[in-house]
C-alpha cells in the first residue's frame, strides 16, 4: 500500500509454519522502492525492508514491539532471509533459515524453518535451533528435499558471512535506514503544514 507523500510502500511481513500455522506477523514495515536500491541489492533483485518498533504478533496471539530499528533482505529464490538490527554496540545480522519469499500486493510471506545464524557486531558467528529443526523436520515432515534446500542454503548463507558478501553491508544498511527516516520527516512536516495527519 502507497503512503502518500512518500516513495516507501507500506507491507506486512507474515512468516508461517510447514504446516500452514502462522508463526509471526511483523505489521508495520516499509519496502524501498527499486529507484532507491544500492546497485549490488537490486542487481540480486532483493526486496529490502524496514521497520522500527514495530508491532509483532507471535502464532499464539501475544504481541509485542520491537526494540530497535530492522532492515531486511528478501531474495527471491534463496532460502534464507536477513534482518539486520541496528544496535548500540553495532550491527547484528540475525539470519532465518526458510523459503524463498512470496510477495503479493502489500504482504511478503515465507515458511520459517527453525534454524537461524546470529552474525554479531565483534564478528562472533552462532548457529541456533538446530535441535528445534530436527524436532519439527519429524513433527512437520519436511521431507528430504526440504532439509537439503535448507542445509545447502545454511552452507551458502555461512559463506556469504566469511566473505562478507550481499547482504552483509554496514554502510548500506545505515544508508537504507537515514534515507528512510529522512523520508519520513519530510512527509511527516509536508502533512503538518498542509493540516493532514
């Protein structure tokens, strides 16, 4: 959905479980438009979002903001996703294990696999949930095809991290994160002045 006054569309990010259960809505974030993408992003055709203090609703209903400001990496035909959070300390890139991302209108969704990869700040790599992956790969049937897309992208994801390749940017990420707060004041101050909220 357009927000007028600015080129960020608003959109939902929904991520579910195998069996079709949902297991976290994000309702608040915005995707930059293609025009705005650094030249590596939109050469991968990746769909880069963003939030801050958002609203989550967890699969079993509780809900609860998120504390710092998010910029995340979808890449159509990859199974794995990134979401880099801006913190005090630096960048910690906290990197989900699923389904390439669908996107319809206004709300991008993927099957959330369990394993995830934490890439902090000083450079310390951490594999989590891979008990909880081996738990729902019987529980959930996965399937073999499903776990070796899985596997193989955790291998390519850990790659990218030694390497530091797309999409582990600092400079890009803060870039998206500036531009997008600028744009904001300028339609929050553009609306105040024509008396719309």
């Amino acid at each position: 959905m357009a927000v007028p006054g600015s080129p960020y569309a608003e959109c939902v990010i929904k991520s579910f479980k195998h069996n079709g259960s949902v297991h976290r809505v994000w309702l608040e974030n915005w995707l930059v438009p293609a025009e705005k993408l650094h030249p590596r992003h939109a050469k991968e055709e990746a769909w880069v979002l963003l939030n801050d203090h958002t609203v989550i609703v967890e699969g079993d209903g509780k809900e609860w903001i998120s504390r710092v400001p998010a910029v995340s990496f979808f890449m159509p035909g990859r199974w794995y996703n990134v979401v880099a959070l801006i913190e005090e300390k630096g960048i910690r890139y906290y990197c989900n294990l699923a389904s390439p991302p669908y996107r319809y209108n206004n709300v991008l969704t993927y099957i959330d696999y369990d394993l995830d990869v934490s890439f902090m700040p000083d450079g310390t790599v951490v594999e989590l949930d891979r008990d909880e992956f081996c738990r729902h790969k019987e529980e959930l049937r996965y399937g073999e095809d499903v776990e070796a897309r899985v596997e193989a992208a955790l291998l390519e994801l850990k790659e990218a991290i030694a390497d530091r390749a797309f999409p582990f940017g600092e400079e890009e990420i803060y870039d998206y994160y500036e531009e997008w707060k600028k744009a904001d004041r300028n339609r929050t101050e553009t609306a105040e002045r024509s008396g719309h909220p």
